[in-house]
C-alpha cells in the first residue's frame, strides 16, 4: 500500500498528491529562482535530486546549484545529486519512444526508500521538445500518461517549460496534463488538469483529424 508523504514546500505552496508539476518560466534566471529554493530543502531533507538538463548546460546548472551553497562535488559522489541529459533521457538514438518513457521513469522513482533516499525530486527541462524537433505532441500524451506513474509513488517531478519556446496551442495542452502548475512563480493546484483517459481520448481524435489517419484507441 502507498504510503502517504508529507507536503512538500514548492513556489509558495506545497506539492500535494499526485506530485506531478509543469512549471512554466520566462527565463532561465526565473527559473531558477524559484526551483533552487526547492532543490536546497531536498538535499536537506535527504531526499535524493535527479536533475535533467540540456546537454550544453550542465556546467551553467552545476555553477548554479555552487552559487546556491550546494557542494555538488559531495552530492555527486554521495549519489544524492544525479545529473543526466535530456538528449540522454529521451531521445537515446535521436528517437521519442514514450512507452519507453513510461517504463524509465518507473524504475527511476522510489517507494521504499531504497539506497538511502526516501524520496527522489525530479526536475525535467522540456525544451528539447520543440528544440530536438517536433516531438511537442508526443511529450503531451507522455505527460498524460505518465501521471498513472505519479499516482503509485511519493516523488515529486517537476517538469519546466520555456514560455517563449512553445506555442499557445501546445502550451495549453500541456497545462492539461499535469495536476498542479506553476505560474508566475507561485504553484497553485491546476483547475484545467483532465484525467489521462479523457484527454487522451480528446488529443488522439484531434492528432488524427489532423493528419487524416484513423484514431487510436
């Protein structure tokens, strides 16, 4: 049985359950601002940082995360702190698969507090999405169905978004996906959210009129 974590402190609020935020930012420097405050309470709390990044900015993050007071030489060895890429993560051979998505992100989340860590905090920059090509459509059913992960565990996942990057329709979809958001800086629980099945339903039917194909169930 799922245990029930406390709330955890994010953007002037708390993430509650399920644990699975889309954060939209205007720039790097509003992003940070308001995840480092949320990073920092992770490492104090023991909980394990898993931090996925674009493949030229690991060293603007982990300079980022030093300006912070974060020893990431330490956290690094220690294993608290794993930086990966996002070219890595999702697109290994330069191609999206998301049921292989779905399968990674089950083994990368926690629910026995296995290797010392009883919770993990996710963030996920999702800007290789419109960057590494037109994978924006399949990231938003990704997103959709990814929450049933969420659902089963305690980690927290934060995934941001560059407002400047994507389109107002893609942007809406995937305010959609995600049970809580962050806007202006401030983490409000999201009204728009719809559950997987009825907005899968929804965005297939629209992706087949749209390409003149038939419908997936």
């Amino acid at each position: 049985m799922k245990k029930i974590a406390a709330p955890i402190p994010f953007a002037g609020s708390q993430i509650d359950q399920p644990r699975h935020v889309c954060a939209f930012f205007n720039s790097p420097d509003e992003e940070y601002r308001v995840l480092l405050p949320f990073i920092k309470d992770g490492f104090q709390c023991g909980h394990k940082a898993i931090h996925i990044v674009d493949r030229d900015k690991r060293q603007d993050h982990l300079q980022r995360l030093t300006a912070a007071g974060i020893d990431t030489a330490v956290a690094e060895q220690s294993g608290q702190l794993e930086i990966r890429t996002d070219t890595d993560v999702y697109l290994p051979e330069g191609r999206f698969d998301a049921d292989r998505m779905i399968s990674a992100f089950e083994q990368l989340v926690s629910d026995d507090g296995t290797g010392g860590f009883p919770l993990r905090r996710i963030c996920c920059r999702m800007d290789w999405a419109v960057e590494s090509g037109s994978h924006v459509d399949d990231v938003i059913e990704f997103e959709s169905r990814v929450n049933e992960v969420w659902l089963r565990h305690e980690d927290a996942v934060i995934c941001t978004y560059d407002l400047g990057k994507f389109g107002a329709d893609a942007i809406i979809d995937i305010l959609r996906t995600h049970p809580m958001v962050v806007i202006g800086g401030i983490l409000h629980k999201n009204a728009f959210f719809v559950p997987p099945d009825e907005f899968l339903r929804e965005f297939r039917e629209r992706r087949s009129r749209r390409s003149g194909s038939p419908g997936v169930a």
